[in-house]
DNA sequence: CGTTTCATTGACGTCGGTCAAGCGTCGTGG
DNA sequence: CCACGACGCTTGACCGACGTCAATGAAACG
C-alpha cells in the first residue's frame, strides 16, 4: 500500500478548476494573488476510495475544495440509514458553511480516489470580509447550496422513482459537461446503486430496477463505471 | 372589506422580534441606529390570509422580513404539485438568497392575515458589507436555512410518515417556544392538513389518518386551529 | 482460488395513494 | 330563520409504487 506515498503531502500540480463556482474567485488567481489575499496555508492532499474526511460535528479549523475524483455530502442516522445531500466533484466547495462555521451539520466520504485543497478557516474569512470578489464568490457558493437543496427536497417529496433518477442524472451530467470531461456521450461513472439510493430516497433493489428498465428503453447504461447517455431527450422527458 | 384600511401601509407599532435570527442584528436597533446602518426605506405592509406575496422568478428589489403571522416557501411544479420548504413565522427573514438576488426560486404565501417590513435590497446590501454585525446574522441566516434544508432533505428521503409529521410539529412547537407565544402547550396551528401534506411529501388523507392515531394515543390534537401537545415525550419517540 | 462486492431478478409484503361517501362548520343570501 | 354550497376532516375499500427477502451469477480482489 504505497497510496500514501503516491498522493501523500505533495502539491496538486494540475487543479482542474475549471468550474465558475467558489474556486473561481479563489484559485485561478496565481500564487501570488493568493499570498496577496492573505492564503498562505493551502494544504493539498489526498485520499483512497471511500474514506471519511470529515464528519458531522467535528470540529475542523479547514475549509475544503475537492480537486479531482468525486466525493459526498450526507448525513448519517442513528440507525444506520444515510442521506446523501450532494455529490461532490472536480473544484467544489464542500460547503460554504465551512467557512463561517467549525463544526459542520454533514458528514464527507471520498467515492473515488480523490485529491483535495484544505484552506485555513480563519484566513478564508478575512480574505472574504477585505476581498469583496471572494465575498461574492462565497455568497453565490451559499444560494446556490440553498436553491440545490431545496430542489432535492422538491424531488423527495414531489417525484416518483424514475422522475428523481433521471433528474440526478441529468443533474450531473451537466456539471460534468460544465468540467469538460464528456466525450460522446460517455463519462466516468463510478457510483453504486447503493449511493443512487441514499440519494434519491429509494433502496438499491429498486434503483436496479428502474436503470434496468432505462437500459432497455435505450436511455442510457451503465458498465465498467462508465455511463453511457444514449438518449438524452428521453431522459429529459421523464425528468418533466 | 376594510381590510386594507385595517393594516394599510400603517408602520408596525410593536414588531415581535425576540428570535435570534437575522432580525436580532437588524430590527431590534433603534430606529436611529437603523438609519445610521443607512436603512432608510422600510416598507410595513399587511396582507391577508392565502395571499401570493413573491413569486419564484419575479425580479423584486426588496428584503422582506415577516413581523406577525404565519407563511410558507414553497415551489410549484407545473403540474400543479407543491413542495413547501418552510414555514415562516414572525421575525424571520424570508431568505437570505433575497438579499443577494433579485429573484428567488421559490414563491411564499401568507397563511393567515400577516405583517411584514419590505427593506430596500441594495441598502441591506451595503449594510451587510459596511456592519461586520448585520453581515454575521446574515451568514448566520444562510447557514440555518441551509442546514434546514438539508435536514429536511433527510426526512423526506429517509423518514417515513410519522415521523415526518411528528418531526414537523416538534420543529414548529421549538420555534413558537422561542417566541414565547406557547400557552399550557398551546398554540395556534393555522395548517391545514393539505399543508402538513405538501410540507411531508404525503397526501392530505394520509396526514389525517397520522394525525387521527396522534389524538387517539393522546399525543396531541388540533381544534379550532389551536394546536394543544399532551404528550411531547411520547411525540419526541415517535421523531427519533 | 476462495471471498467479497455488486447487479439482477422473482415472489411477496406494506406503506401510503386514490376514490368516494358522510359529516360538521362556516359564510352567504333568500 | 333557514337553505345552500364551499370547505375541511374523517373513514373505509381498494390499489399500486416501492420495500423486503432471497437466490443467482458476474466481476473484483487479495
């Protein structure tokens, strides 16, 4: 096991920030404008597969933004069961709340292999309070959080099974194309059914059930962690 | 129909902003201090019960901070399905996405009859980034309705009928507590049970039925739009 | 090569939805 | 004063979407 070696303390070479979100403001400035706005102590890192890296009521003095792999937000009841807020990829904020707050209200585990950026706390927010562009950036991470989850909470309360697959779905192939990472029709895919289930308030039976069905209408596949988008209209149209 | 003569465009004489929420930095200053923050056009307003007071998607350039009476965040589909996110009750601020955008993605409507202030957004705006103390209970703001989303998020996804409802009027019978208008575990419930439903993520008959076993174990009961809570332990099991 | 993980499928159970009837409480108007 | 309809709550019969349990097999892994 030489992961630790491999992704150990060294810096992230290539952050493919390309996402207009939170790390816009932050890290396309160069080092030096990051110096300016007083972020001295970025921490780059990295974690295996299915790792927690942070958890629900710890408190951490860090602000997080995942570099590359995917990750999630979720929250964790005391009878096992898990909701996953959101999935977490390539230049996203964690949250924003970690900025303003040393506990959180969620727990974050790795999906994949992931490499990540750990801000100082304190420094984030004073580069907020001189730096209005952070400021706005920071904000704009904030709504759009809120809008985010009160259309999931839309989705779980309003929709049935298919409709709240397929709008996941759709959700983050948009995103991923926003990254880039798209290439016909196909991206890297590499949740189980199990995590679809957590998300959109169903068992991962179920969740088998209805991809079966979408396979066999055509509408997409999965195999080897790779999805396959064949029919993106009909998707949409489930999705209503 | 004097109703309009009744709570016209008359200023609110006695504001009941004891919540620790965004109103505690803003309202409960002096209006001196209120104008020395630069917040010179407050609007007071009233409206009656079942009223449409913003819509998702409509620019306004305004804050609005509710002063006595009950309202609701919700989001419609276009099928006419409605997801309500949260219900608002006096001293909260609507949201504080109002005061960094000109247009929401959810709609509110009054419940009862309702007072509300109207801030000039630019001014609320300037405040936040001039007073370090209103731009706190802002974050503060933002961050409670993010982690009541998720929260939210978490019930509908993971809870089932019961414990939604009992999770609900727990939520509710807290936030009343705080605003000390709680009397011998009364209060009043305003709610239909369509609401309760479009709340949970359930139907209006399924919610009798919950609510019909409630009565029956002697947990609770709701009459005359008065909400008496007989049993909080027993309803505190039932929520998990 | 055993072991574990995960997707798939079938049989069956249940929670909550649908439909519909009955009833009490309003408010309105004759 | 009563008649009327609108509205909301309650209840029952029935149904369907989704959950549960279990078996099978393919792929991943040490």
């Amino acid at each position: 096991m030489d992961f630790q070696a491999a992704v150990g303390g060294s810096p992230c070479v290539t952050c493919p920030l390309r996402a207009a979100s939170f790390c816009g403001a932050l890290l396309k400035r160069s080092d030096h404008s990051q110096r300016a706005a007083g972020l001295r102590t970025q921490v780059h890192e990295g974690a295996p597969a299915q790792k927690s890296i942070c958890r629900r009521g710890e408190a951490i003095d860090n602000v997080y933004v995942l570099c590359s792999g995917w990750a999630f937000r979720f929250i964790r009841l005391p009878d096992g069961r898990r909701q996953i807020l959101s999935f977490l990829l390539a230049g996203d904020l964690f949250s924003a709340a970690m900025v303003f707050k040393d506990t959180t209200h969620f727990s974050v585990d790795s999906l994949t292999a992931i490499r990540f950026i750990r801000f100082n706390r304190v420094e984030i927010k004073r580069a907020a309070i001189e730096n209005p562009e952070v400021l706005d950036s920071l904000t704009e991470s904030c709504l759009t959080e809120n809008r985010d989850a009160d259309e999931l909470t839309t989705d779980l309360g309003q929709r049935n099974a298919e409709e709240r697959i397929a709008r996941m779905i759709l959700n983050l192939t948009d995103r991923l194309e926003q990254r880039e990472v798209i290439r016909e029709h196909r991206y890297p895919f590499p949740l189980r059914q199990q995590h679809i289930a957590d998300y959109a308030g169903l068992t991962a039976v179920h969740v088998g059930r209805i991809m079966g069905t979408f396979r066999k209408e055509g509408i997409l596949e999965v195999s080897e962690n790779v999805l396959t988008l064949k029919d993106r209209a009909k998707l949409e149209r489930i999705a209503a």
